[in-house]
C-alpha cells in the first residue's frame, strides 16, 4: 500500500529524548525540514525514502507493517514505522548511515 498525505505522523519518546539530547542544532532543523517533507509527501524526492528489508517477525514484534528510512543528510538517516491500519507513521530512530543498517 504506498503511502501518502493521509497519514498521521507521531514521534516515539524515544526518538523525541535522542534528538533533543544528542542532536546539533544544524541537524534538528534539517530534520524538522524533512519531516515537513514527510508530512506532505512521503516520497519526496529530498528525502531518497527508502523500504528497509525486515523480518516477518521483527515487524510483527514491532506491530508495524513496514519500516523504512530517509535521508536527512548525507551522512544521517531517519528511520520510521508504518502501520497502515490505522494510516500512521511513527518516527523512531535517527542516526548515522552505518547505525540504520545494523539496527535491523
């Protein structure tokens, strides 16, 4: 199911907690400038979105449907949740590159 403007974005506490400790000034307003982005068009062409490949049962211990990432720069990406059930994408990590892709 692609995604579109219909759905509702919502912030884990987890990723809220990580960007506002850990993250530069220059990082949070790009990311809050992306974030716009998503919010508009999930496939805006800023935001290189990309599907990540996860396991049936990973996204079944997460109670999403599908996980994916974009690009907040070129070194940051910021990965988010799908539950198209209910039309709701939950921002849930940011980090460099190389921690996206060990994290699933």
């Amino acid at each position: 199911m692609p995604l579109d403007e219909a759905y509702t974005i919502l912030v884990s506490r987890k990723f809220n907690k990580y960007v506002k400790k850990k993250l530069p000034r220059s990082l949070k307003k790009a990311l809050d400038r992306k974030v716009k982005f998503l919010a508009q068009n999930p496939y805006h062409t800023s935001l290189n979105t990309k599907k990540l490949k996860v396991s049936r049962r990973r996204l079944r211990d997460l109670e999403v449907d599908h996980v994916y990432e974009f690009r907040i720069n070129m070194g940051f990406r910021c990965v988010f949740y799908v539950r198209n059930k209910t039309k709701t994408i939950i921002l849930a990590r940011v980090g460099n590159h190389g921690d996206v892709r060990t994290w699933f």
